[in-house]
C-alpha cells in the first residue's frame, strides 16, 4: 500500500518473540510488511533474554506486539489493526 508510505515515520512497532515460535514468525512477517509501508520502525525483543517480570507478564501471550511501548495485540498480528493503530497518530 504505497499510499501509506511515510504515515507512520517516527513510530516504532515492538514485537516480543522467541526463537522457534511459528506464530512469532507469522507475526514478524506482518510487521515488516506493514512498517515497510508505512515508515514505521521495527524492532524485535527475544522474551527469552528479557527480564523475570516480562517473561511472567508475557509468557503465554507470544507473539505480543507494542506500537510505541503500548501493548496492541497477542498471539497473532491482525494487519488491517496494526495499518490503523499505526495511522491513528498515537
């Protein structure tokens, strides 16, 4: 969607995720198309490595995805929500 290019620059799309997580996977693939066509930045964090609290806060809700450290979705990445989530502005 070149259309959406450049709407979302400056914002960062966070997914937590761990090594051999099929659904981490899928989810990544989403948020790559999806900030590619925006503008948007990715950035990934292995729950494995984070601290205690995280791991028992999020352990069971992998994938889990954040728009500017706000928690946006779990276990999968639904496009069209994470495209206005990131249109909205904040």
């Amino acid at each position: 969607m070149a259309e959406d290019a450049g709407a979302a620059a400056g914002r960062t799309v966070t997914l937590l995720s761990r090594s051999g997580c099929h659904l981490c996977e899928e989810a990544l693939e989403v948020v790559r198309r999806v900030c590619a066509d925006t503008g948007a930045r990715v950035e990934v964090r292995d729950l494995d490595a984070a601290p205690q609290a995280e791991r028992d806060d999020y352990w069971d809700k992998i994938p889990v995805t954040f728009v500017d450290g706000v928690q946006h979705d779990f276990w999968r990445v639904d496009e069209r929500r994470l495209r206005a989530a990131l249109a909205d502005g904040g």
